[in-house]
C-alpha cells in the first residue's frame, strides 16, 4: 500500500471529519422521520403533512440535544480514555529511553511531541489520541516497552505519532462520540420497553417505542460499520507512514508480531476505545477469516499488515 503523503492525509482526514460531523446529525434527522412515519401509519388523520409536522417540530430539540452531547464528550474524551485504559503519565525520570525515542521522531517529523502515558500491563499494545497539540498523547504499555528492542519500539512510537499527524485521532474520536449517542438511545429504549413499557404494550404505549428501539439499533449498526472502517484503513496508512519516518519497515513488522502473541489489555473493556490502539487489545472475536464478518472488525488482519510491510 503507497503512503500517500502527509499533507494529503491530513486533508482526506479532516474532510472526513466533517462529513462525519454532517453524517451523524442526517442519520439521526432521517431515522426520526421514520420513526413518526411508521407511529403515526396507525392514526385515524393519517398523512404525509402530519409527519412532517411532526418532525420539523422535533428538529429543534434533536440538535440540541446533539450539541450538548458532543461538547460534553469533546471536552471530556482524555478523561474517558484515561479511565477506560487505566493509563496514566509516564514522567521522563521513569523512563529516560522512550522519551528520547519519541523527541528523536518528533524533531525529525517537525512535530510537537506530544504527552506519554504508560498502561502498567505486560501485555503489548499502544495507542494514541487527543483533538489538538495540547491533548495529544502516545500511551505505551509497560510490556510493550519492557519486550520490545530499541528499533520496534521507535517503529511502534513512529505509528502513533503518524496517527497524531494524519489527525486520525480526531477523527476516531468524533465517530466514537457519535457512536455513543446510538448506543445511549439504543440502550435507554430498551429499558424502557423491558421495565416500563410492557405493562402498557396493550394499548399501544410499547409499539412507538419498540419502532424507535428498531430504528435506534439501525443508526447504531451504520454508524458502527462506518466507524470499523474508518478504524481499518487508519491502521494501513499508520503502518506506511511509520515506516517512512522510521525508514525502517521491517522493524515495525518484527514490533507487529511480537504484539500479535499477546495484545490483551485487561483494563480496556470498550470497543470504541479498543478500536484506538495498534491491534484490538483483546475484545473483537480474532476470526476475520470471511469478508463479512471482517465489515465488523477495528483492525485489518496483522498478518496482512505484516505482509504489506515487508513489501514496502
């Protein structure tokens, strides 16, 4: 696979990003029409004019309600992150060696080097993440570190930080919110049609929310499927950009399949989050053998990615 190029990247990616910005809010605008079509098929003064009625005056209340969650998420994604992998700041006079591998790589990509947090687990895995130079972060795990020689670990570093310069982060990070906002309405509709709405089914209580819970789950199941995509190509395009910067291709393939034997981080029990680190930290099912259920997999093969590395 040809790395593109930096600037390129950075462009393709921040497009994304806001088509994705534009995605989600027309998923949620259109899934609602369809909900007070097939709600209000029932009424007696059934008509096309009554839905529309009734969703321009949802309108309002949809976006608000988008806004809020995503500013909230947005501000507090670091802390989320943090909790989710149970990592914390890696200080220089802890370990002298990665912070002079990662300033190496950063002066010689002219970038800002951005935060190290370690994951004490001996597993190995690493991921990044951040919306700007003042949240970025490269978070390594205290196995990956210990296991790996000089040369992985910068192959390893020279990933993540390509990641940071494709603004990949960014755009992982507005799909994971989006994402969560399927999977809130999704969940919360199912209680509510377990425990509170079972006992009113006969009078029609349960049908409007049962329609929501189907149409909920189906913005849930594309916004996943565009997210995992989003997640696989990253982790090509990461792979090549490392070995440009590192010039050393083979080093990350010797790092990758270190990290194939033992990618579990026992910490991480989120799938949106997993989908940031450099293989799945041990929750997506490995088979990725038939093309469909791949469509559901953060991460292409590692084997695949190997294979395209020793090619390079």
């Amino acid at each position: 696979m040809n790395y593109t190029g930096l600037q390129s990247q950075i462009w393709k990616n921040n497009t994304r990003s806001v088509l994705l910005l534009l995605m989600f809010p027309l998923v949620f605008f259109l899934l609602t029409w369809v909900f007070f079509f097939f709600n209000l098929i029932q009424h007696e003064n059934y008509s096309v004019e009554l839905v529309n009625r009734n969703f321009l005056l949802t309108i309002p209340w949809i976006t608000i309600g988008v806004v809020i969650w995503f500013t909230i998420a947005w501000f507090s994604h670091s802390a989320m992150i943090r909790t989710a992998t149970d990592s914390r700041p890696l200080q220089r006079n802890e370990n002298k060696r990665v912070y002079n591998l990662v300033e190496n790589l950063c002066i010689s990509a002219g970038m800002t080097m951005p935060a190290i947090n370690i994951i004490e687990d001996d597993s190995l895995n690493a991921f990044a993440s951040g919306i700007d130079t003042k949240s970025y972060t490269v978070s390594l795990s205290r196995g990956i570190i210990d296991k790996l020689n000089d040369e992985e670990l910068e192959a390893v570093i020279g990933h993540e930080l390509t990641h940071i310069r494709n603004r990949d982060v960014r755009l992982l990070i507005i799909s994971i919110v989006f994402v969560g906002i399927f999977a809130f309405i999704s969940q919360a509709l199912f209680r509510t049609m377990r425990f509170g709405s079972l006992g009113r089914a006969k009078k029609g209580g349960g049908y409007g929310i049962l329609i929501a819970m189907v149409l909920a789950a189906v913005g849930y199941l594309l916004a996943s499927l565009f997210r995992f995509a989003i997640s696989r190509n990253r982790e090509y395009m990461a792979d090549a950009g490392s070995a440009e910067l590192t010039k050393r291709p083979l080093a990350l393939a010797s790092a990758l399949r270190k990290i194939s034997v033992d990618p579990t981080i026992e910490a991480v029990k989120r799938k949106d989050v997993a989908q940031l680190f450099i293989e799945n930290p041990g929750i997506e099912d490995k088979n990725r053998s038939f093309s469909f259920g791949s469509l559901f997999s953060t991460h292409p093969p590692i084997s695949k990615r190997i294979e395209l590395l020793e090619q390079f």
